[in-house]
C-alpha cells in the first residue's frame, strides 16, 4: 500500500522531479562527456594536441563534480520538504517509520539511477556529436575516438551512485529523526524577522571589506600570483554571503516604509511576503550569486583564452608569412592570397656568422609591433622601422670579432626585434651563431653560402590556415635537427597560433558546458528553494481570494516578489565575473574580449528559469477555480 502511495505521490509532483531530473542529466551528461575526452587511451595516445589539453577536461570534471555534490543534496533536501505532511500523515495513520524511510531512500535512488541512465545516454550523444566538432577546431584525426567507453562510463555510474547513495541515506536519516508532529506541521512554520543593530551595520562593513579584499587579490594577482587567487576566491564568497545576510533585509524593509511605493496596488502585500521570506532566502541567494559568477566565468573565461589566440600571434608577429629559400610551391601559395605586403631580404651564412645586407634592410623597412603581452592596447597598428642603420658592422652581441679584429656595435633595439620575430624562424637554423648587418660593400666580400628570406602580410591570416600550414611543413623539411629524430619547432605566425589554440580551443569547449552546467544547477536551486515555501503562502493567497482580490493583481503580486528574488544574485554574480577576469589579465591580451555572448546566455537561461518558477509558484498558491 505505501509503494502505491508513494508512486501516486510522485506523479503528482511530477514537474518537480523533472525539475530536478533536468538539471542531473546535464551534470552527468558533461561529466560523462569530460571523461571520455580525458581517459580515452587510445584516442589521446595518437593525439599529441588532445594529450596535451587533458588536464583541462580533468579540471572540469572535478569541478563539476565538487558542484553537483551540492546540487544533489540540496534538490533532495527541498523534494523531501515538499512530502513532509504527507508523510508524516502516514505515520499518524500506522506506518512504521522505519518503512517510511526505506521507501524515502529507495525512491530517491532510483530517481537517481534513472538521472544516470537518460544522462549516459545524453553523454553518448553530446561525446559523439561535440566530440567531432571540437575535433574538427582543433584539425585532428578522430581515428580512436569512441563516443561509448566504458571506463568513462564506469567512472561516471560509480561517483554517482556513491553521490545517491549518501543523499538517499541521509535522507532516511533525517525522516528517522522528524517526530510526526514535525512533520504534519511543516507547512505552518513561520519565518522570523531579525531585528535590524549594530550588529547588521557590522556585518555589513566586514562584508563589503572582504569583498574589496577580495576584488584587490583577483586584480592584482600578476603580483600575488597564487596567494591572489586564494586570497581572492575566499574573501570574495564569504563577503558576499555577509553582504547578503546583512543588506538584503535591511533593503526589503526600505521598500516596506516607502509609503508611496507601499500604497500602489498590492505591494503592501508583496513587500509584506518578501519581508518574511527574506532571512530564509539570504545564504541560498549567496550561493546562487557564486554559481553565477562561477557558470559566467567559465564561460568567458573560455571564450577569451579562444579569442586570445589571434590577438597573441599578432603581438608576436606582424607578418603573416616567414619563408627562407622559398620553392616554387611556396611562391604558387603566395599568389593565390590577397598579399598586402611583401619583402624579401639576402643574407649569408658561414661558420661564424649570418650576416644580412643593410642596402635591402634600409631599402624596405620592416613593420614592427608596438603591443606586448606586458603592454597591450586594443586596435594599436604596428609601426614602420625609423631607427637608422649607422655605419658599416653590427651585431646583436657585444664583443670582439675574431675575423676582422674589430669592435662590433649592438645592434639597434628595432632591428634586433624584427630580425629575431620575424626573420629567425627556428635556432636550429643558425645554432651557435651571430647575426650581424652589413653595408653592401662587406656584404658582397662574404664567402658565405647566400640565402633569402621573404615576408608578409596577407588581408586575414585565419583564411589562409592550411595554405600557412602546408608552407610550415615545407620550411621544416628545410632544416636538419642538431640530433636525429629531434622534432623541428618553428617560431613563425602560423605556428605560435597553433601551439595556442590547441590549448584554448579545449579551455573554450570545456568553459562552455562547464558553464551551462553550473547555470543550470544554480537556476534549479534557486527555484528549489522559493518552491519549498509555496505551500505555506497557499492560505494567504487563498485569504486575498475569498475577499475579493482579483487573480491578475496576485499573479502580478508574484511576478513582482520573485523577480526581486531573482535581480539581486544576478547582479551580484555578473559584478563577480567582470572584476574575476582580472584574474587572467596575466595571460590573456583582453580577457574581456566578446564577453557579452556569455552573459547573454545567462541572462537567457535565467529569464527561463524565472518564467519557470514563476508558473510553478502560481500554480501551487494559485490552483485553477472551479
């Protein structure tokens, strides 16, 4: 008889469960996908770029993990808030409680299982489908990739069923000890409303110093470094629960002395319920405000460290193209792109030095870049050379030459920059050597075999990838490893973009989902907790009802009171996530870069989950009428 009152029970709060359900297939579903990107052994052994980003997707999963453990035991603490009377109802009618609190832990695991089994199956899809894609942004063979892999299934299945395991027994645990008159009485508890002190004006100074500490450590964590990011992510969350705790009332009864505000409509009674709804909601607010600069900031985050990879390689290279003793194919490449500027230079190599014509240098200036990764300023163009090229031998060393037994000169600050960025491609090239510049005269003296190295600049570097690539390819076939077997690195655009965007690419992919995960969860637990106070705002709205309040003024009411509830952590949160970038202002050019398209998401995501709550809220205080 219980099993069928228990099954009856659920159906009838279904939409909760869903709610809930929702919520642990995305967390499973990434958590599942994380893992077969990161122990598919045969996949990342043949991938040297998936090998080397396997720590990001390890990261994700454990944070991942440390969230949803939240998540799980909130979500179950609010469902068993809900069936409280009822249960208690069983007991006052003859049920054992310990047969009660067995059918409470088996229900809550096999809602689990269940989450597990559509969340796997989610996973499977999300590893085939996005697994390609980040596969095709990083331009790797999927040859070994297998979307269904049983380690990250097992994985996957043994964290969570330990994860429903604990919920479910601490569930029981806490049924065991509620007596019946708890239980049945649960729904008329009335919140308390803590008198304002000096105590509040305390706290709310400590707070909102925690908080500045906290913004101080995150941007000026170039310097502090680790200690920062401690410092930071400590001071932040434990000022913003203070804040909330301490301010959040103190506004809400401002709103309820406005006399003005107060009179119009029925905002007396929709400040009256914030008021006593308040205190309970400060410390869930303080965590939703966390998850969002949390969901937000992955997601910028990623974004960023994506877009950054074109703004690095530009500092490091204002020429797209870098080719030494270029063949006829190279040549072919070059015209079939929109080149905007070219320039070739000679230069001779012998066993002491490689030496490049003056007349060629003065005769077509290079461009240099004017931003560093110290300094960056968005949309600085490079600059044209200016420094002159005085009299006859340079080099970029001080010292004696042994050849001509005369002092060398250093070479000028803008010339060594450009010859060592955009000449020099590779050291292997010119181990051991000194690079010097001499006037034509010297130059044509040399015995030296002679050489040439062209440069340029196309109209959009990322058109011309594979052509870029294929030419890479070419100039390491050109260069003999000082040891056999020695992989060939080159310094050129292509080549830096590469080797940053195989990284970025994975933080970007990772950041996304991470985020939506944690948006998600954080909109369920919000409305997780304002559900779990609707049964007792049942009367008062029935009371406003039965004397003759119209339905359109109440369900404007409600609309009013929770988007209170929802503005403050969300203002808070994105507060969070444009003072957190800072955090990456270390490594990243502009860590701002395109930061609006995640908190569109989120404000997306959001408002969903506001309409959401909204309509379930209404349909609990509001029932349909007869």
């Amino acid at each position: 008889m219980l099993v069928k009152l228990s099954l009856s029970s659920m159906r009838k709060m279904m939409k909760d469960y869903l709610v809930l359900l929702v919520g642990l297939v995305i967390s499973i579903s990434i958590f599942y996908m994380f893992q077969t990107l990161a122990l598919n052994g045969d996949f990342t052994k043949d991938n040297s770029v998936i090998s080397s980003i396997q720590v990001v997707f390890n990261v994700g999963a454990f944070l991942l993990a440390f969230i949803t453990i939240f998540y799980i035991f909130y979500a179950n603490s609010f469902l068993l808030s809900l069936r409280r009377k009822e249960l208690g109802m069983y007991m006052v009618l003859g049920a054992k409680k310990g047969k009660i609190s067995q059918i409470l832990f088996f229900e809550t695991l096999m809602m689990g299982i269940v989450s597990l089994i559509v969340g796997t199956i989610v996973g499977i899809g999300l590893s085939s489908g996005i697994g390609k894609i980040l596969m095709n942004l990083l331009e790797i063979s999927a040859d070994g990739y297998s979307p269904f892999y049983l380690p990250s299934v097992w994985m996957t299945w043994g964290f969570f069923l330990v994860l429903f395991l604990l919920t479910s027994t601490i569930n029981a645990i806490r049924l065991s000890r509620a007596t019946e008159l708890d239980l049945i009485r649960a729904e008329q508890q009335n919140d308390t409303i803590k008198a304002k002190g000096f105590g509040t004006v305390l706290v709310a100074l400590l707070g909102a110093a925690l908080v500045a500490v906290g913004y101080f450590a995150l941007i000026e964590i170039k310097v502090l470094q680790v200690l920062g990011l401690i410092v930071g992510a400590g001071a932040t969350t434990i000022g913003t629960y203070l804040l909330f705790i301490s301010l959040l009332p103190v506004f809400v009864q401002a709103l309820k002395r406005n006399q003005k505000l107060n009179d119009r409509n029925l905002n007396a009674f929709t400040f009256a319920q914030l008021r006593f709804r308040v205190n309970n909601l400060t410390k869930v607010l303080g965590t939703v405000a966390m998850l969002i600069a949390l969901g937000v900031g992955a997601m910028a985050g990623g974004l960023a460290f994506q877009k950054n990879v074109d703004l690095i390689a530009d500092v490091g290279h204002v020429y797209d193209v870098t080719l030494h003793d270029p063949g006829d194919e190279d040549h072919q490449a070059l015209k079939k792109m929109t080149v905007t500027e070219q320039n070739t230079y000679r230069y001779k190599v012998d066993e002491e030095a490689i030496t490049f014509a003056k007349d060629d240098l003065l005769a077509h200036p290079p461009l240099i870049s004017t931003n560093s990764m110290e300094a960056y300023t968005p949309n600085k163009e490079p600059k044209r050379i200016t420094q002159p090229l005085p009299g006859s031998v340079y080099s970029m060393r001080e010292g004696r030459d042994a050849k001509n037994e005369q002092k060398l000169e250093q070479l000028p600050d803008e010339w060594d920059q450009v010859i060592s960025h955009e000449f020099i491609t590779s050291y292997d090239m010119f181990s051991g050597k000194s690079i010097r510049v001499v006037d034509q005269a010297s130059y044509e003296k040399l015995t030296g075999t002679e050489h040439q190295v062209v440069i340029a600049k196309v109209d959009d570097f990322l058109k011309y990838k594979q052509d870029l690539k294929a030419m890479d390819q070419r100039q390491k076939q050109l260069i003999k490893p000082t040891r056999e077997k020695e992989e060939v690195y080159l310094s050129t655009k292509y080549s830096t973009y590469e080797a940053v965007y195989a990284f970025t690419s994975g933080t970007m992919f990772m950041g996304f989902f991470l985020g939506i995960a944690f948006l998600a969860m954080m909109a369920s637990c919000l409305m997780f907790k304002i559900l779990s106070g609707a049964t007792r705002d049942r009367d008062r709205y029935s009371m406003l009802r039965k004397i003759g309040v119209r339905k359109q003024l109440l369900v404007s009411s409600i609309y009013k009171e929770l988007f209170v509830v929802f503005i403050f952590p969300a203002l808070m949160g994105l507060m969070h996530v444009l003072v957190g970038m800072q955090m990456f202002s270390f490594i990243l050019l502009d860590p701002y870069v395109n930061i609006w398209v995640p908190t569109v998401i989120f404000l997306v995501i959001y408002a969903l989950y506001y309409v959401i709550t909204v309509r379930l809220y209404r349909g609990i205080v509001l029932p349909k009428e007869a």
